[in-house]
C-alpha cells in the first residue's frame, strides 16, 4: 500500500471520526441559551483544529492519487462522492460559524434556522463519505 494511500485513510478516518462524535455531542445535548452557545463553540473548535485539516488532507492525497491511477468509472464514481462530502461539508463549516455567530448574540430563531441547515447538509456528508469509503473498500477487495 502506497504511503499517499495511508494517509489518505488516515484523513477519512479521522474526517469520519470526528463527524460521528459531532453528531454524539450536537444530539445529546439539551437547550437553551447556555447549551447552544457551549455547542456552537465547541463545534466550531472540533471543524477548525480537527475536522477542516483532515478533509483538506482527504482532498490533497485523493488528488494525487487520482492523478496517479488508472481511470475508471467506478473511480469517478468514488472521487465525485469525495468531492461531494468535501463540498457540503465546506457549507457545513459555514453553516457552524453563522450558528456560533447567532448563539454569541443569543439570536435563538436564527440559530435554529443556521442548525436546521447545518444538520441536513452533514447528513449528505456523511452518506456521500460513505459511499466514497463503499466504493473503495470494493474496489480493494476486488484486487
């Protein structure tokens, strides 16, 4: 297995890691003004130290080795899953600062408009990752 390769897992698993405890810590909390200050904080700490270095990296390493294989539909099909959950995920982070800026200034509808969004799009992020992941556990067990 080529080093780009393991890093390239290395980033996805550390991406999909750090979406699932998002998700534990986003839905086992309560309400209230406190609450979604504390967690809109913590989320945005969790994206920028965590979560942005490591879908940067899946997108550099899967570059590379886009660049270095062989092309086939099914690795287009991989590769536009990534890039969709890279994308979506970039809103994501969009969506954790609007909602951190909306909890600052205790603005609670606002907030839960930016949480609503920042939910929904996640979960494309989270399918589309999975379905990248799918299609290359497949197609390594097809080797």
């Amino acid at each position: 297995m080529s080093p780009v390769l393991v890093l390239h897992l290395t980033f996805a698993g550390v991406w999909l890691g750090c979406i699932l405890v998002e998700v534990a810590f986003e839905h086992g909390s309560g309400g209230g003004s406190d609450m979604r200050l504390f967690i809109s904080k913590l989320h945005w700490n969790v994206d920028k130290i965590i979560e942005i270095p490591a879908f940067a990296g899946v997108l550099l390493t899967g570059g590379v080795l886009l660049m270095q294989a062989a092309v086939t539909p099914l690795l287009w099909t991989k590769a536009a899953f990534g890039a969709v959950a890279i994308l979506f995920n970039v809103v994501c982070v969009w969506l954790v600062r609007v909602r951190l800026a909306h909890a600052q200034t205790d603005d609670a509808l606002a907030w839960e408009r930016a949480d609503y969004w920042q939910h929904k799009l996640g979960a494309v992020v989270l399918i589309a990752m999975l379905a990248a992941l799918g299609i290359g556990a497949y197609a390594a067990a097809g080797r």
